[in-house]
C-alpha cells in the first residue's frame, strides 16, 4: 500500500472494539493466533468499516442498509493518498469530485479526514444519495465540506453535476467492474474459491445492480468518462479512474491518445489484489 496509509499494519481490534461495540461478537482467534473476522459476512465486514471510521477517522457515526456495498477502507484510502501525490503543489483548498459515489460515500469521507479536500460526490441512484446525505449529516465534521448530488439523466457523467462556474481539482471514479449480473455473480464465486470460502456466501457480499455492473461493463463506462471529460477540460485539473482490468488499458490509451490527452498510469496493490488508477487531463 502507499506509505501515508495508516492501514500499512494488522487492525487493532482491540481498540476498534472500543470504538465501535458491535464489532466484538464477530473477532476471533484463526488458527495463526491472530485476531481477524471472517470477512464473508457482510454484517462482519459493516462492523468494521464503521469501527474504522469512528476510530481512525472521527465520525461520530456510520450507517449502511443492508445489500449495500461495503467497501474495504484500506483499499480506498490508498486511492486518495495517490491523488494527493498526483495534485502536489496544488494552492489550498483542494476541491474533487466522486463519481458514482455510492450509498457508503466513503471516498468524500475519507478526502475530508485525510487532506481536508472539499468533496462532491455524484450518483445515478437516488436511494444511495439519500443513505449517502444522511451519512454527511450524522456528523458535524464533514459540515460544508460534501455535498451529495443526484444525476438525474443516467446517460450523463459530469454533464448537469460540473456546473459552469465551478472548477476542480481532480475528478474520481471506482465504476462497475461487470458488465451483467451474471458476470458479477461468477465473479463472487470465483472470489470466495480464491478465499476457500463457501459459495453460499457469495450474496454476503454487499452491492446494488448500479453498483456492481453496468452495460458494456468497466471498459465502456470508462470510455464514455473520457469522452465527455473532453467537455469539462477548462474545469477539471485531472480526471482519473480506476481501472481493475489490465487488458482495458490499451484501448483506453488509444481513446485517450485521439482526444489529445495527456496521461499516466499509477499502480496500486492491497495484498493479493491488483489494481491500477488511470489519470488524464487536457493541457491546453
């Protein structure tokens, strides 16, 4: 993981315990002597994400629905330590925008309790903006530091969410991984036969459909990011996205090549898991 993430070192669960209680029932000792939590249950995996936020980061509370994605924080704070190195020297105050930022809307969060960015955060479904707002309410340090908007027409990205005077420093992305519900089904199972977990667990893994896939999956989702970020060029310092699949590389290069754009790839790895943030802008 990059080096700034707190999260370089094994939880201590002792102390998160203490934050949040309601973790406690679900720690135990593996075979290894060490405490963990079985991370195929997603009320296990909840518990811990909030026990995270409160301890690590001072929220005074989370709250997630069920069947929502849970997102591994580790993981996601390495994506802002990233940006951060990607923006420097950038004059203060910092400003991003999130798109497609969920019902957990943890990448706003943790750009506040990291940096102090001022964060706006973007998604398709309303339902998810409204589990995200109340997060943003529920605690008082995140006050005029995020907004949540809602994008009415889902055939936009940035379109009616940049408004025209506004400009940003960066703008973020974790778009859908599969391109059906079929697919990320197989994708669950193949993930919990990596972890030798059963495959009746496989819905233990958080995610609405919006989540989780969409059409044409990663590679077409992130196409139509780079071509309407053309649009915003004159608001937007870098755009960047992740990128899980290696072979989407190319043919993202070869769009982003035709727009005139400028572009880098950062490399990330949290454990055994792989992944790489695509970041372009249009110098003139």
């Amino acid at each position: 993981m990059h080096p700034n993430n707190k999260h370089n070192i094994p939880y201590d669960f002792e102390r998160l315990i203490q934050a949040n209680s309601e973790l406690k029932p679900f720690v135990f000792t593996n075979n290894f002597e060490t405490k963990t939590i079985n991370f195929s249950l997603a009320e296990a995996v909840y518990q811990l994400n909030k026990a995270i936020l409160i301890s690590d980061y001072g929220l005074t509370d989370y709250q997630l629905p069920k069947g929502y994605l849970c997102p591994p924080i580790p993981g996601r704070a390495d994506y802002l330590h990233h940006l951060n190195d990607l923006i420097i020297p950038e004059t203060k105050p910092i400003k991003g925008l999130d798109i497609g930022v969920g019902a957990n809307a943890i990448y706003p969060i943790l750009g506040v309790k990291l940096y102090q960015w001022n964060m706006v955060g973007a998604d398709i479904n309303k339902q998810s903006v409204e589990i995200a707002q109340n997060n943003i309410n529920l605690n008082s340090s995140l006050d005029g530091l995020v907004e949540i908007r809602f994008q009415e027409n889902p055939a936009h990205i940035f379109s009616n969410i940049i408004k025209p005077e506004e400009n940003y420093h960066f703008t973020m992305c974790n778009p859908p991984f599969h391109a059906s519900e079929q697919e990320a089904l197989k994708g669950t199972q193949r993930k919990l036969k990596n972890l030798n977990l059963d495959k009746k667990a496989a819905l233990n893994f958080g995610g609405q459909s919006h989540e989780l896939w969409c059409n044409g999956g990663e590679a077409l989702f992130i196409k139509r990011l780079i071509k309407e970020s053309k649009t915003f060029s004159n608001q937007v310092g870098w755009f960047t996205t992740l990128v899980s699949k290696a072979a989407n590389i190319p043919k993202l290069i070869k769009q982003l090549d035709k727009l005139g754009a400028t572009h880098q790839i950062i490399d990330m790895a949290q454990g055994q898991k792989v992944s790489r943030i695509l970041a372009w802008q249009f110098t003139n």
